[in-house]
C-alpha cells in the first residue's frame, strides 16, 4: 500500500466533531430506544418558551433531561425540585454540546401508575423478542377434553361449565385449579401451564378469570406466564376479565377470548349444524381480528417508533432547546456587561469626585499661596541684590560723575544741549551754557579762538 492509500485511509476513519455526535446519537437511539427512569428532579428550568428542562438524579448519578412543549402539557401536576418521578423517554445526545440526554415524553409521580408502567415495560419487551407473532400462533383443534386454568371457586369457572353444558355436554373438563389474583398466583399458573403440558392429558387450554380491578388482573401481566404461554405445545385461548381488559397473557395466547364465556363457546361445538357454523365463523373472524389487530398492533408500534425517531419535531425541540440555551448565555452575557458598566461608572464616579471644581479650587488655592510665598521670598531675595548691586554702581558711578570733576573747579560747556568738546562746533553769536559746581552761565560767542595741535 502506497503512502498516498494510507493518507486517504487515514482521511475516511477522521470523524468531524458533528460526524461523531450525530452517530453517538443514532447509536443511543436505535440500541435503547424508550426507557423507563426513575429518580429525583433538580435545576427544574420551564423558560418561556414552554418546554422543560431538568435533571433526574439518585445518590450515584444524573442526567440531563428535556421535555419539550407537546408532550409536557399531557402531564397531570407540577413537577418540582426534589420531587421523584418516574419518566418515560428517547436516549438521545444534544449534538451542539455532545451533552447525553433524555428526551421526555411522560412524567408520573412515584406511586401512581406503577402497574400501567411494568406493564407497557414488559409488552415493548416481548414485543422486541417476537412473543407476540402470528408466526407462531397455534390452531384451535376439535376438541373432546378441555383444560380449564383458574380458580376452583370462581365465577369464571361456573360461567363456562355453563356455556359448555349447554353447547357441547360431550367434552370433558379437567380443572387445573390455581390461585388468579395476588403474589402467588403467577407461579401457580406456570405450574399449572407446565403441568397440563408434561401430562398431555386434554386438546386445549383455557386460561380465564372473572373481571375485576387493574391489581385483581396484574398476575396474567406477569412476564413468567408469558414465557410459559408460548413455550406451550398446547394451544391456549385466553379470556381474562371483561372485554375492555387487556393483559399480556392475551398478546401471546394463540387466541384472547373477551369474557370466559366467550372462550367456552370458541371452545366448543354446538348441537345445531346452523349454530355450528355460526361458530365456526364467528371463531374464524375473531381469530382472524384477533390476529390481524395484534399483527397491525405491533407494525403500528414499529411504524410509530421509526417514525417518531424521524420526525422533523426532534430536530424542531433540538432548535427549541438551542435557543433557550441561547437565550440564558445572552441574558448572562447581558448580566456581565452590566456590572461592567457599574463598575465603569463606579470608576468614572470616584474620578469625577477626585476631579470637581472644588477640589480643584482647594488645590489651587493652596498651590496659589505656595506660589506666592515663593515669589514674595524671590522678589525680597532680588530687592536685597538689586540694592546691594545698585550700591556698587553707585559709588563707582560716583567716582566716575562730572559733578566730582566741577567740585575740583573744572566746568562743561554745552550748546544745544550738546557738550562742546572743540571751537569749530559753534559761531559767533551762538549762545552756549557754562555748568559750574553750584549753577550754570548762559554767554553768547563774540570771539572764538582755535589753539594748534603741537607736533
């Protein structure tokens, strides 16, 4: 294999993140299907939009749950945090968050409908392993020796000694007397189904009851009676309470019989050719509805699962729980960039504080008198060198001024406010001002006079 197979090998197992959720979803689905769970309810969440989220706990572990609008409108209370319940539902994964969940589709509370629930528990089961089939449903023989299971005293019992008294007084009954209702009763009639099947003694068997409470008929739900019905190698009808009541023991006799009456009559041949056939046809047709109602049962049922495992509603409740989730992060998100905000302003406050004109006064004001400290100290420090400087210069000035010259008896002339320093600067008739010592002489040129520069 050349390296470039390898790498295009290599390429086909590498799952995207979505590739690999949506398989682990369709493995969860399609291997546990429904479930029945039982645990306490907590971070009950029922937002908005009208759907339900939660978590169902025991002491060891938890699940994520949801429950979306359509299905938890059915439910008949409120459910609360803490409380137990026992919820039905499809094992699914929440592909965005690769979360494991359950979608719920049903919600009791503990103690109510516990019965309903075993017994819709066992039915998918048996269902699943082929139980109820036609496949494997037996004829009805003629029958001449008839096996009756139920309870010696029962009004069952007289009901179809009746019936077959007065259709058919040739068969012969044999009762295999049990217990029909309580805890012991499911093994006594596996011990009657196996008795009746070792000794092959009659050509068929009629399992019946008279009516009575949902808890009266549990024992014929019992999983034990189901397995010993179809491992039968006689063939059973069963007429179990009236014709409303539905019990396991039903789906895998080979025939359901609505009233132990009924069953008698299936069971045997009346005296009259017409009524003979009548009964034959009338057996025909049950059996046939019978068959086809369980047949079409359980392709509806099929039906159903794979249509509900394909339904736009999963995809639409996934969307539907992505925007709530959606909806929290945003709401969060929001919480967050509020307390920044606060915080912002907080800081912005304290700021302002820091910052108003009144502190800035203050600190002015006090930085004004520093200030003017410091240019009183300054302007008292140059006053003192400017004083002592001008003491110098006036000394030196002093000894440098004309006035100290004219004391010693010298004068200056000056014409035009200018000092005459030569006799080519003024005319006769100018007028010129002699400063002495103690005053000045105002003359005017009559004569002027040039001395000569000696060589």
């Amino acid at each position: 294999m050349t390296k470039k197979e390898d790498i295009h090998n290599l390429k086909k197992t590498i799952y995207t993140v979505s590739q690999l959720n949506q398989s682990v979803r369709q493995i969860l689905e399609q291997q546990l299907g429904r479930v029945w769970l039982s645990g306490e309810i907590s971070n009950l969440a029922m937002p908005h939009s009208g759907h339900w989220y939660f978590t169902l706990k025991d002491h060891q572990a938890q699940i994520r749950c949801a429950m979306f609008r359509g299905r938890n409108q059915n439910v008949r209370f409120q459910p609360q945090d803490g409380q137990q319940v026992t919820v039905r539902g499809q094992i699914s994964v929440y592909a965005p968050r690769g979360d494991y969940q359950l979608i719920a589709e049903s919600m009791i509370p503990d103690g109510e409908g516990l019965l309903q629930i075993q017994f819709e528990q066992l039915k998918q089961k048996l269902a699943d392993e082929g139980l109820f089939k036609e496949e494997h449903k037996q004829s009805l023989p003629q029958v001449t020796r008839l096996g009756v299971i139920t309870s010696a005293t029962g009004a069952a019992l007289s009901d179809v000694l009746k019936v077959l008294k007065r259709r058919a007084p040739h068969i012969e009954v044999i009762i295999y007397a049990t217990a029909v209702q309580g805890d012991d009763a499911p093994k006594q009639i596996v011990h009657a189904l196996q008795k009746a099947n070792r000794r092959q003694e009659v050509d068929a068997l009629l399992l019946t009851r008279g009516g009575g409470s949902a808890e009266d008929l549990s024992c014929f739900n019992h999983e034990a009676i189901a397995r010993a019905l179809f491992h039968s190698k006689l063939p059973v009808v069963s007429a179990v309470g009236h014709e409303t009541d539905i019990t396991i023991a039903d789906f895998v006799a080979d025939l359901r019989a609505p009233t132990p009456s009924s069953g008698a009559e299936i069971l045997s041949e009346d005296q009259s050719q017409l009524k003979q056939q009548l009964t034959q046809s009338l057996h025909a047709m049950q059996r046939a509805w019978s068959h086809l109602y369980l047949q079409k049962n359980h392709q509806y049922l099929g039906l159903k699962t794979r249509l509900e495992k394909n339904h736009p509603r999963h995809q639409l409740d996934s969307m539907h729980q992505r925007l709530d989730e959606q909806q929290w992060l945003m709401q969060q998100k929001l919480q967050a960039y509020m307390t920044r905000c606060q915080q912002h302003l907080h800081s912005k406050h304290k700021k302002l504080i820091q910052h108003q004109p009144s502190t800035q006064v203050m600190s002015l004001s006090q930085q004004q008198q520093s200030l003017a400290n410091h240019l009183y100290q300054a302007i008292k420090h140059i006053m003192h060198r400017s004083e002592h400087s001008l003491s110098s210069h006036a000394a030196q000035l002093e000894k440098l001024s004309p006035l100290a010259t004219l004391s010693r008896g010298y004068s200056v002339t000056l014409s035009q406010e200018q000092t005459l320093s030569s006799v080519q600067h003024v005319q006769i008739g100018q007028e010129i001002i002699t400063r002495l010592q103690d005053g000045k002489l105002v003359s005017h040129i009559t004569q002027k006079e040039a001395h000569h520069k000696l060589s």
